[in-house]
C-alpha cells in the first residue's frame, strides 16, 4: 500500500484485504505505475476502481505508406525517399482550384 492512495468508502476492510486489492492492481497492468485504488464496500460487494499514471504520447505518422514514430528504423532507401518528398501547398483562394 506503500505510493498508492487509498479511498475506501461505505465500509471498513482489513489491511490484508486491502494489500490483496493493490496486489491484484499491480499484477493487472504491470508496465504502469499504481497511484489510486478507490474501493467502494457495498456489503458483500466490493467496487474497485484503479488509476494509474499517464503514459507519454508517441506521436505516429504516415510516411512513404508506413505508419511510424521515428525515422531511425528505416533503411537508407527509405530516408532517402522521405527527404526527397514533396510538401503541396493548399491553395487560399478556392477560385484558382475550382474552375468551372
């Protein structure tokens, strides 16, 4: 229960069960870092609610038809190819695109 947030509401419990619900929190997601367990006691019933914290974003892209995050796994054909794009400008006047 050490660096996890505990709400506990509409009972008690014991520490053992408590630690067996941030046990089970932790073995769900392991790759991420446990900071809220919310636990609602219903009776017999127990709601349980985890958070967790934010992973970082990885921006993905389409580039020459691949779907990726960085350059640094392509081949020297293709970093080739991505340098030798073509950025195509949109044009501001609609008048210039559409002729009729």
């Amino acid at each position: 229960m050490k660096n996890v947030e505990l709400n506990i509401t509409g009972g008690t419990l014991d520490d053992k069960e408590i630690q067996a619900y941030v046990d089970r929190g932790r073995e769900n997601m392991p790759s991420q870092k446990l900071i809220a367990v919310d636990i609602n006691v219903d009776g017999e019933y127990v709601d349980l609610k985890y958070s967790y914290d934010d992973r970082p974003f990885e921006r993905i892209r389409r580039i020459t038809g691949y779907l990726v995050g960085t350059l640094d796994r392509f081949n020297n054909a293709k970093r080739a190819e991505v340098l030798d794009r073509v950025t195509h400008n949109v044009a501001d006047d609609y008048e210039d695109v559409y002729v009729s």
